[in-house]
C-alpha cells in the first residue's frame, strides 16, 4: 500500500519538475492536470475500507482537476491566442534545478520531521513542501497569467497532499468545499486573462504594475 | 600466459565489435526511412579504406596533433578494458577504477578537442568549445550515476557496482543513462552525425581537419566509446554480472542490441534539438541520474 502511495506521490513530483522545464503553456496545463488526477486518486489508496463518499470525492477532484479546470485554461489560451512563456522571470534550467533541490531538500526535511509512525515511511509530507514549492517558483518566475494560474493549482495540490496527512477526520464537505472554491477561482481567473488580454494585447503581468484612473 | 591471452582476446573483441553499431544504426534508420541504406559492415570498409591513405597535415599542426588522437584512441581502449563483460568480470578491475574510468573518458575528450584546436582553425575551434561545453552538463550526469551504482552495491570498483540490477531507481537511471549515451556520441538530439552544416555541428566540426589513418582512429574510437556506453547501460540496469556465463553473454548481447536499435529508431523519429534547448535536455539527464541516486539513498528508509 506505502509503495503504491509513495509511487503515486513521486509521479507527482516528477510532474513538478515537468512543469518547471516546459515553456510551452499547453503542456504546463497538462502537467498540472496529471498532477491533479494523481493526487485526486490518492484517497481511495490511503482508506482501509472502501467508502462510496471517499470514492465520489476522488472521482469529483479527478474530474474537477483533470477536465474541468483545464479545460478552462484552455479556452482562455485559445481566446488570448498565446503559446509559449517566451521571457520567463527566472530561466527554465534555474527553476529546474531550484526545484530539484527543494524536492531533495523536502525528502531530506521529512526524514528529520518527527513524523507520525504511519507516515513516517511515506512521502506524503516531502512531497507536499517539493509540490508547494515549484508551486511558488512557477507562481514567481513566470510572466504570463496562465502559468501563473498552473503555479497556483499545482500549490493547491501541495496543500491538499499535506491535508491528506488528515484525511480521517476532516469532513469529506470541506474537501468538497475547496474543489469548488478552486473551479471558481480558476473560473474568475479565466475572465481576468480575457480581460487583461483585450485591454492589453498581451498576459504579461509585468504590465499589471503601474495604476491608472 | 593463459591470462594474458585471455586479456588479449577481450582486447579483440571489443576492437572488432565496436564499428558494428554505428552499422546497425544506420541499417534501422535506412529501415524506418524505407531506403535499402549502406551494409552493416560499412564501417569496417571505410576504416580499411582510411587507414591505406596518407594524411595530409596543414603547416599549422605540432606534432601534438597526431599525439592527440592517439592518446584519445587509447585511453578509450583503456577504458574498455576497465568494464567488466558478464560474471567473468573486467580485463582490469581495481578499487576505485570507476574513477578511472570517467578521468580516462575525460582525457580521450581532451585529447580530440586539443587536436582539434591544433590544427589552427577557428571553424574547429567552435567544434571544440560546443563539445565541452556539453561535456560539463553530461560527465556531472555520468558521475551521479556511478555515484548511485557506488551507493547501491556499497563499492567502488566497476565490477561489483555493475554486477547487480539497478534497485528501485532503475527506469529513472536508465532514461538519464540514455540521454548522457545520446548526447557523449553525439546522436541525435543533441548533435546530427550525418550533417556538415556549421551551424549544428559539434563532434564532426572537431574532425573535419583530420585524414587517414588519425581519421580512422577517431572514427573506430567514437565506435568503441558507443558501444562502451550501450554495455555500461545495459549492465547498470539489467543483473548481468549474477547470470550464468552463456546467459550473461545473450543477455548482454540481446541489450546492446537493443540499445542500438533504440538508438536508431530514436534517430529516425525524432529532430535535432535547437542548440539552446540542449542544456534543459542534459540538465534532465542529470537530474534523472540525480534521482535515481535520492531514490538509491533514501529507498532503504521510505
């Protein structure tokens, strides 16, 4: 059970890094929607007993991560007619490397954390810090406002990780709460890039600095 | 007497079976392409061809040009002998030589980029800084992944380290494995060894002043350094060195194989890649091998 947790858990972390080197913004979409499946799938592995709410929650964060939420994205990068992150803040093989390191220094962080024995010997909390991580590094060192957004989501993927760590006593509704507080953000986010791209002709949030009437 | 026989036959072997690859390579790709394309042995043919021709030197050359090339034919060969082949272990085996060995492919490096250099043209001179320039991004990912090899089997000399199946990092030391094979040969993601445009070559740049015999060697060490890489490979992923001899020699066979048609098939499908995406690519490498050594050190406590 550990293993296959703890593979899904560095698939995860591979779809980090993934994330970090791509410049082309459909595959960044992809990589966080992967990553969402993924981690979406988890529940049902860390559960002894088959529960059908655990399982409708799974299948609702997989369908919600993995189709809704990027479809979303899609649409906003067709409407904004961009596909590359041409002048990214930080470089590709910089962040790849940053973040190589945070996910060397998360799995090291967590042999020193003094864990709960049951999750001692997973990877649940290395690689919650290495997702949030490359979560921040996307979120910061890309310019456009879709891999800002993929940033974002793969920092929400981060937290729900550490929250897995108390996945038998929160209620299943807030699970389901914050999947929907995430497609509405994104949803919100969409109308934003749509907005910034007519009043602008370009996502460069660079150009979000300055104030005016 | 039977020992020195025994290290001259291996000698041999590796020297002969070397120019086959780059044969079946072309044959895969000639293959993919729908062409006919040249005999498996066409290597052997060209280095017979060069080998009777004289060399012609620019007046700029030392004597160092020559040298160069042979010393880089020859610490390939060393190098050779230091992998061990099966259960029947290397030619030469120490503690340490896996050291060696990387320091010997670093010097055979050296060595051609310095004759390239010698020969005063600015055109290899370009070759020549391309070539280490990649060299420091690939021999980083080389290193971790004998450093994972070395974690693994708790030593430091190749035969041991390479005797048992990589652990749970396997697939991910493979994958860096291949990457560093494709771009220390100079296949092609990384480099075309067909092409003569300037603007995109690396290793051919280096030889493009080189005839004959000198050529001859380059070319049958670039074949040997190949083959070395598709055994190293092979024997770091797959327990070859805990089979029985015959079936150490198929298996080791079946993969180098294998590795080669990959190679080839690798070269029919895919595109060169623009020179500013090269380092991304090797720096991947290196973090694959990087990996697989995290998962080689923290594998036992997870």
């Amino acid at each position: 059970m550990t293993s296959a947790l703890n593979l899904f858990i560095g698939l995860a972390m591979g779809v980090n890094l993934v994330a970090l080197a791509s410049s082309r913004l459909p595959s960044i979409i992809r990589a966080a929607a992967l990553q969402g499946m993924v981690l979406g799938l988890l529940p049902l592995l860390l559960e002894e007993k088959f529960h059908w709410l655990v399982a409708v929650v799974a299948v609702g964060t997989v369908a919600v991560k993995g189709f809704v939420i990027p479809g979303l994205l899609r649409r906003a990068l067709r409407v904004a007619n961009i596909d590359r992150e041409m002048q990214p803040l930080l470089g590709f093989i910089p962040s790849l490397l940053i973040g190589a390191g945070a996910t060397i220094g998360a799995v090291a962080l967590g042999g020193a954390l003094p864990l709960r024995p049951e999750h001692a010997h997973s990877l649940l909390v290395p690689g919650a810090f290495a997702t949030v991580v490359c979560g921040f590094l996307l979120l910061m060192g890309r310019t456009k406002a879709i891999t800002q957004v993929c940033g974002y989501l793969i920092l929400e993927n981060g937290i729900y990780l550490f929250g897995l760590l108390l996945i038998n006593t929160t209620p299943l509704i807030v699970e389901a709460g914050i999947l929907l507080d995430l497609t509405v953000a994104v949803f919100v986010i969409g109308i934003i890039v749509d907005r910034i791209q007519r009043e602008f002709d370009t996502l460069d949030t660079t150009k979000l600095t300055s104030l005016h009437e | 007497m039977i020992a020195t026989f025994e290290v001259l036959l291996r000698l041999l072997v590796w020297l002969l079976l070397a120019p086959l690859l780059p044969g079946i390579i072309n044959k895969v790709k000639a293959w993919v392409a729908g062409r006919r394309g040249p005999p498996v042995l066409q290597l052997y043919f060209d280095l017979a061809k060069l080998w009777r021709k004289g060399v012609v030197l620019s007046t700029a050359v030392s004597p160092g040009h020559i040298a160069g090339v042979a010393v880089a034919w020859v610490s390939l060969v060393c190098a050779a002998m230091l992998l061990p082949a099966g259960p029947s272990g290397a030619p030469l085996a120490f503690r340490g030589d896996a050291l060696l060995f990387v320091y010997l492919l670093a010097l055979a490096r050296f060595c051609t980029a310095s004759a390239a250099l010698d020969t005063g043209s600015a055109f290899e001179g370009m070759g020549a800084a391309r070539e280490v320039s990649y060299a420091v991004l690939g021999e980083a990912a080389i290193i971790t992944a004998l450093l994972t090899l070395g974690l693994q089997s708790g030593s430091v000399s190749l035969t041991t380290m390479l005797a048992p199946a990589a652990g749970a990092g396997a697939a991910l030391l493979a994958a860096g494995l291949f990457a560093v094979l494709l771009a220390e040969n100079c296949r092609v993601p990384f480099d075309d060894p067909n092409t003569h445009l300037e603007l995109t070559m690396i290793h051919e740049v280096m030889v493009l002043d080189h005839s004959g015999p000198p050529l001859a060697a380059i070319l049958h060490g670039a074949s040997l350094k190949l083959l070395m890489f598709s055994v190293l490979l092979a024997e770091a992923v797959l327990p070859i060195g805990k089979l029985s001899p015959p079936a150490a020699a198929a298996a080791l066979a079946g993969s180098v194989l294998t590795v080669t048609v990959g190679i080839g098939l690798v070269e029919s499908l895919l595109a060169r890649l623009a020179f500013r995406r090269v380092p991304l690519l090797l720096t991947t490498a290196f973090l694959l091998c990087l990996f697989a050594l995290l998962v080689a050190w923290k594998g036992g406590h997870l």
